[in-house]
C-alpha cells in the first residue's frame, strides 16, 4: 500500500482540538464580518434575536439563521455581497434552469483558497507534479472547470484545459498527451468510457490512473464500471456554487465518503422540516458555514442535498468530518403515487442487473394516477430480436424496481446509444406532472 500524501498535511491531519479552536475563532469573525457587510443577513439575525456577541464559538452556531436559495433570490445580484465590489475579481454562477441563476463572486483570497481544497482533492487522488490532469468539466460560469483547473496549477500538475464536449478530441487528447487523471462529471466519464471501448481500447491501454469525479449524485455501481472501464479509480469530489464550487469535501483513498475542508467549511445536518441539528450517522438535509470566505461569505447555507455525516476515523490519516455520497436532493425526490423515490435507487437496480448507466425516468399523471416509466439503454451485447429474451428482461426490471421502490414501474427497454449523453449533469428526470 503506497505512503497517503497529503496537499496541506499539518491542515489535513490536524487533531480536533486544533481543528475546533480554529472552527471556533474563524466563525467568530466570520459572523461579524456578515453581521457589518451583509444588511440582508443582519436583519435575519435581528428578527431570530441574535448579534455577534452571542456567537462565541461553534457551539453557539445553531442560534443563527438558515439561508436558503430563496435568500439568494430576494438578494440577487448584490445583496448577499460581503466587500465592495472592486475587491471581487471574478464571479461564477449556478447551472439551474428554472429562476434567477445564483451569482457568486469571489476575492483574490477566495479563490486561492478554493484552488487549495481542490488542489487538496487531486492529491488525495495520487495526483503529483508529474501528472498529466485533463479538466473536461465545463468552462465559464459553471464551477467545475475553474475550480479543479485552480487545483491542478497548485499541485504543478500538466493540466489540459480542454473542457467538456467534442469526445474524439477529448480522446486524442487522453492518448496522446497520456493523461494520468481525468476530471468530469461521472455521466460523462462514463460516456468518454464507452466511446473507447467502441474504439478498441482496453483499460490496460489508458494510460489514466485516477478520475476525480462530481456535480452529480452517482452511485457505488456506477463507480465499478467505471473504475473497470477505464481502469482507474474513480474518486469522487463535492462542492457546489454558493460555497465556491467543487471541493468542499473530496475523496481520501478509502474511497468510501468525502473529507469536509472543515478548516474552511463546518457542515451540519438537520431535519429539512424543523430545522433541528441531527447527530452523526443520521441522514438529513445537508448545511454549510464558510468559515473565512470574504466576498460571499454564506452561514447556514441550506443545501438541499440529504446526507450523513461521520466522525468515524479513517485510515488516510485525515481528521476532517466524512460526508456520504449525497443520497439525493430534497427538492429532485419524486413522491410517486405517495411513495418516495430517489433517481439513485432506480440507476442501483440498473447497474446491479448489468445495464448501463443510461436511462431516463419519465413521470406523467394519468387520470389522476402517477406513472413511472423507466426507458433503460441496453448494450449492444444484450440487444435482440427475440420478443421473448426482451420480455424476459423487462420483467426482471420490473421485479427489481418494485423491491427497492415498492412501486410498479413501467419499463422500456430501447436500443443501444438512443438516450442522450451529457457531457455535463446527466438530465436524469422528466417530470410531465402538471401539479
Ligand atoms: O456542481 C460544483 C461541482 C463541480 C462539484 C464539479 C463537483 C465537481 P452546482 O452546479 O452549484 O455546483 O451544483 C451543486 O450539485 O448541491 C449537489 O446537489 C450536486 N453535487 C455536486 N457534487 C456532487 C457529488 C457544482 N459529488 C449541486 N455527488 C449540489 C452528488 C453532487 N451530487
């Protein structure tokens, strides 16, 4: 088993005392540095009673208030700004498509520490100043491109900006420039997978190693047919818009949850109905703190991903809290006929019964009931003629969603390369409802 490296070891691998003292006094300022600039937030600690003098350390954290994506909007463009604006130098915004696109901005000083938490999640991954790291996750507003191109500098990596799209050129570009890690989204690493393989490569002929993959809920089976496809292993790194982007929390070589940059970060989960905090091991809606942020400086920031957090120590050597593989959104769970679903739970039956990672999820209403359509690719290995063998199959789909869903879905099966692929966030869901 090789030595684990770290980026910033004394940081990485501090006791929690060290860690708690800084949380402590980091948050301290950090709430007066709020309280002072951000008259939105001052108002919101008004009306819940609170001023910085009752935050002393990080216990006092739970006396603050929440701030969701609605803030966000009500502050749009300015409001939650915490400097002047000349102080910014850049700014990145979210990938939704529904509403106001959340604006975030950033000081010199905020994206050099962003750099360092993705910088720290290329390390945790093998990565060193003689790798080669192809950054295919999109360029421009979307965070992930800066973020792990930020990360890859600091560590001296090579780093091949190529972004996402345009697959052969993403492939000549692999080959021949022998990049040893690969950075995207999990949907479109599988997809660069599947693309070489039609080509005739074998994992054994990737010169990759390791893939530092996110932006989207994937699960354990997918990362085996990925890790098989292109023989690597397959990491997985957390981070979204409002807190600076990718690396928030990042994968250690236990591959089994992601390490918070809790000297930058302190993650909580609370019951998404009463916003109580919950205790270690218990799922619920994940919240973030940025501790020393300057120019968008969230507390409390509600995420809306459901996870759980573990103090359980691991064998990487690093002290920071684990987080889960977010188990889904409380705003993308479907509540079908009453049931909850979870597009993870569908794409595990999936994987586990040998199927690829493309599908879809279709739900309409018809009168007044709810159905679930499940279109699911097949490989060109299972593809068929035979009416009987494709019965067989949907039946066998059909029995394993009802015993992980509870439900009875309707499945298709449709030929090999019918269902789109993403080059960024798959579009797993589509919702006819019209509720
Ligand atoms: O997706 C930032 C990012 C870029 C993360 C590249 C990792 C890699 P947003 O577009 O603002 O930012 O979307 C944030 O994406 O609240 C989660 O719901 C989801 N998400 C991000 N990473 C993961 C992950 C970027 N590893 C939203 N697993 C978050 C599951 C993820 N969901």
């Amino acid at each position: 088993m090789p030595m684990e490296r770290y980026y910033q070891p004394e940081i990485e691998t501090a006791p929690r005392e060290q860690i708690q003292a800084l949380q402590d006094e980091r948050l301290v300022k950090q709430v007066r540095h709020v309280w002072e600039h951000v008259p939105y937030y001052r108002k919101l600690m008004e009306e819940k009673g609170v001023t910085p003098d009752d935050i002393r350390s990080t216990a006092d954290l739970h006396k603050l208030p929440f701030i969701s994506k609605h803030d966000l909007r009500e502050c749009y463009p300015y409001g939650m700004l915490a400097v002047p604006l000349k102080d910014c130098v850049r700014i990145h915004s979210t990938s939704g498509t529904t509403g106001k696109r959340v604006i975030a901005f950033y000081t010199q000083h905020d994206i050099d520490l962003w750099d360092d938490c993705c910088a720290r999640a290329i390390v945790a991954a093998g990565g060193t100043d003689e790798d080669v790291c192809q950054v295919s996750y999109g360029y421009g507003l979307f965070t992930g491109g800066a973020g792990l191109n930020g990360g890859s500098h600091k560590v001296g990596c090579l780093t091949v900006p190529i972004s996402s799209g345009n697959t052969e050129r993403q492939i000549m570009f692999l080959m021949d420039l022998k990049a040893t890690i690969l950075c995207c989204t999990p949907s479109y690493a599988a997809y660069l997978g599947e693309s070489m393989k039609e080509m005739g490569l074998t994992p054994d002929q990737i010169p990759l190693k390791a893939g530092i993959f996110g932006a989207e809920a994937w699960s354990e089976e997918m990362r085996q047919s990925i890790q098989e496809t292109l023989g690597i292993k397959a990491y997985d790194i957390y981070g979204l818009t409002e807190t600076s982007g990718p690396g928030v929390a990042f994968e250690c070589s236990a591959q089994n949850g992601m390490h918070v940059n809790e000297d930058h970060f302190i993650p909580e989960i609370i019951d998404p109905e009463t916003g109580e905090v919950l205790p270690d091991g218990v799922e619920g809606e994940l919240v973030f703190t940025a501790l020393d942020k300057e120019a968008f400086p969230l507390l409390r920031y509600r995420t809306r991903d459901i996870c759980v957090l573990s103090h359980e120590k691991c064998p990487c050597g690093r002290t920071h809290v684990k987080m889960c593989k977010p188990r889904g959104r409380t705003d993308d769970m479907l509540i079908i006929r009453g049931v909850n679903v979870f597009p993870s739970q569908i794409e595990t039956v999936l994987l586990n019964l040998g199927y690829p990672a493309n599908y879809q999820i279709i739900v309409d209403r018809v009168n007044n009931t709810d159905t679930l359509d499940v279109q699911v690719e097949m490989t060109p290995e299972m593809f068929t003629d035979s009416l009987s063998e494709i019965t067989q199959r949907q039946r066998q789909l059909v029995d394993g969603l009802r015993s992980m869903l509870g439900l009875t879905a309707k499945v298709t099966l449709v030929a090999p390369k019918t269902i789109t692929r993403s080059e960024g966030k798959a579009v797993r869901v589509i919702d006819r409802r019209k509720i």
